[in-house]
C-alpha cells in the first residue's frame, strides 16, 4: 500500500464518518455476501450499489432492515439486510 493509496483511504473513511454521523473507529465486524439471486441495484443516496455475489464488509448492523456496509472500491453505504448472506 502506498502512501497515496493511504491518504486516499484516510479520506474516504473520513467523508464516510461525517455523512453518516459515524463517531470512533472504523471496524470491519463480519464479511457478507449479497445473495446471488437479488436485484441488482445501482446504489445512490447513502446506499451502496447492490451487485449479487459480491462479498461486504459489515461496518455495522444498523437496523431489522440495513446493514452499514462497505465494498471492494471502499465506498460506504446501506444495503437492506433481507440481499445479505452469511459466509
């Protein structure tokens, strides 16, 4: 990992932490896997986009119907936990 890349991370957890009003570090709880057979969906807003079989990492389970998730291109988001699958 280069410096850059570093940076680049640091600031993407940083405009993650003030558009969801996250407060104290970053921790990745769990990985989980959108189900293969859900509809894929482009994302937008505070939603992550939805991409079967892709695997999450579980930043927090907010609620009964959202996960805190973030993916491989480190972007932040919701994904409704009814697509999610354990590993």
């Amino acid at each position: 990992v280069t410096l850059k890349e570093c940076k680049k991370e640091e600031k993407a957890d940083r405009e993650f932490q003030k558009k969801f009003k996250f407060t104290g570090s970053i921790s990745v709880l769990t990985q989980m896997m959108v189900d293969p057979a859900a509809t894929e969906k482009r994302g937008g807003g505070k939603n992550l986009p939805l991409r079967r079989g892709e695997i999450l990492d579980v930043i927090q389970f907010t609620n009964e119907e959202q996960i805190l998730c973030r993916n491989s291109q480190r972007r932040y988001g919701y994904v409704p936990r009814a697509v999610m699958l354990h590993l």
